[in-house]
C-alpha cells in the first residue's frame, strides 16, 4: 500500500473498519461471550473435581 500525499490510505482503512464495526452485533458477542465464560467455569470445576477425587482415590506410595 502506498501512501498518496493526500493520506488517502490511511483513510481507506479507517472507513473500512468503521463499516466492519458497524456491522458488527455486540450484544450477541456479549451473550456468546457470558456463556463463554459461564461454560469454561462449569468445566473447570468438573476438572478439579475429577482431579481432586483421582489423587483421593489413588494416593501416592
């Protein structure tokens, strides 16, 4: 990309990314997000558990 004397690239760019985040929906990236989250907690509670009852189950000798 070459810069004009004008600065017309650099305003291409900033056009094109205010119409990319125009068009983006953020309250279904902030649901998709929370869920996100909310699901990786359950899980990483289901691993600790399993580990927890694992070394319980079979102690070190």
């Amino acid at each position: 990309m070459k810069d004009d004397l004008n600065g017309n690239t650099s305003s291409s760019v900033f056009l094109t990314g205010c119409i990319l985040l125009a068009n983006l929906d953020f309250t279904g990236l902030l649901d998709y997000a929370i869920k996100a989250f909310i699901g990786g907690a359950i899980w990483l509670g289901y691993k600790v558990t399993a580990d927890y009852i694992e070394r319980k189950r079979n102690p070190r000798k």
